[in-house]
C-alpha cells in the first residue's frame, strides 16, 4: 500500500495514471471534489474505487456507505465484495455524485473561493446568497421532449443527496442506469426553512416547487455561456450542453454485501 499526497488540483488524476497497472484499489482521501478527480481515470477499467471521506459533505461516501478510516474500512479493502455505479457526462466531463446548473452552481463558485471550509461556512453561504439570487429561464430537451421553465437549481443527480445528508433527489439510484432531472422552480423566501426541512428528511419530491423526470439524456440547446457545477466544482460551459449516463462504469465496494455474514446479519 502507497500513500500519495496530491500538490495541486487536478494532480490526483496524474497520480492514478501512474500508478494504474501497480495496484487493483483506489482510495480518494478528501471529498466529492477529489473523489470526482480520482474516480476519472477508472471508468471503464477493472479497478476498485473507493474513498476515505475526509470534505466538507462527502456526499458520494455517504451514498456507498463508506466506512471512515477503522477496522471496517481494513476489512473492506481486504474482502470487500464490489459492484458497478453508474457515472453521468457533462459535455463530457464525468460526475459521480450530483452535478447541475442554477444556484447551486453559484454557491460552488463562491464556496471554493473561501479558504475557510466545513459546513457551517457552506451553509451560512448558502443563507447570504439566497436573497439575492434571482431564478433563470431555461430551455432544454428531456430524452427529446422539449421543455421550459424558470428555475431556482437544476440538479443531474447520480446519487440522492449534494452531501451531509441534504437529499435532492431521495428517489435516486447510482447503479439503476438513469439521471434523476430534479427542477427546484422559484419559491417564496419564507419557504426556505421549509425547503431545507425536506431535503433533510428525504422528502424533497413532496415539494410543490420540485419537479424530478427520470431519463438518459438531457440537452440545454441554448449557446450561452453558464455556471454550472460537477461534484461541487464549479465550470463554466458553454452551450449547448448535453448530459448523459454511462450505465456500470465505476467497480466500487459493496458495502451492504460486504459487512454481512452468510446469514445475512451484519458483522
């Protein structure tokens, strides 16, 4: 086992090619940022993904059930079972989390600005940002169905939740070969405690104001240049903008099958 420190963005990525024929697990030490950079170049292979969830929300950790570091996390990189996660594009660009457009592509922006993190900062950035966001036209084709609307967000979801357990899309299955579309349209100020309540409680598709279509493919055909963000990092793209699913591309660990015995009761 070889413990590599990344010196730079985008440098985890270098490190994997290196090391690709040299070792069957990948551990991504951090969040869905660096989870996202190291998971890139084991799409489509035979090696094992997983992460050591060490950022702010460590929403795709979450979503596997990934062990921190521990004798569970040992017996996981031992005998671990493993399975296949679907990995969404965006214009190319691989997310495995929860991608998308709107305000929360804002607050990626500003947020990896801060050099304060953790979640206390995201959320109190959340709050100061609100007020004064204002919600955006968009036209867009849905598995070819033509459709436009005015919305606060917009969220390509591979897995239910942005991170610490805030649940987007708690419909969402990262291995069911779908995108989960979820369209947040404007909604009162007052709301906002509201909104937060739900999101909490996995119950954001009983929201009047969220709208969720699940598909394979979604195209924003207009030429504009827009925010959006892919695991929590920001881009700015440039239409149109097409995003996909690649169905079990990503091997990652199991972990219900992993931490059971042959009965089926948990080690």
């Amino acid at each position: 086992m070889d413990v590599v420190m990344t010196e730079y963005a985008g440098h985890a990525p270098l490190i994997v090619e290196e090391n690709i024929e040299k070792y069957d697990i990948f551990v991504a030490v951090g969040g869905d940022g660096t989870a996202n950079e190291v998971a890139g170049k084991l799409i489509g292979t035979d090696k094992i993904f997983s992460i050591l969830p060490s950022g702010s929300g460590n929403g795709c950790a979450r979503e596997l059930k990934l062990p921190p570091l521990g004798i569970r996390l040992i017996q996981l990189l031992i005998k671990g079972e493993t399975k296949k996660m679907d990995v969404i594009y965006v214009n190319g660009k691989h997310s495995i989390n929860v991608s998308g457009t709107g305000y929360d592509a804002i607050i990626a922006k500003r947020f990896q600005r801060r050099e304060s993190r953790g979640a206390f900062n995201y959320l109190l950035l959340i709050m100061r940002s609100f007020f004064f966001y204002k919600p955006s036209e968009y036209h867009f084709l849905v598995d070819g169905k033509e459709m436009k609307t005015k919305a606060f967000l917009i969220c390509f979801a591979n897995t239910r939740q942005f991170g610490n357990n805030a649940y987007i899309a708690p419909d969402a299955k990262h291995d069911d070969g779908w995108i989960d579309l979820v369209i947040i349209k404007p909604f009162p100020k007052w709301y906002i405690l509201h909104f937060g309540l739900l999101m909490m409680t996995k119950r954001m598709n009983h929201s009047a104001y969220a709208v969720t279509y699940r598909c394979k493919e979604i195209i924003f055909d207009s030429e504009k240049t827009s925010w959006y963000h892919i695991d929590g990092d920001p881009i700015k793209l440039r239409g149109p903008v097409t995003i996909s699913i690649s169905p079990e591309a990503l091997n990652v660990f199991d972990t219900k099958r992993s931490f059971q015995n042959k009965n089926g009761a948990k080690k």
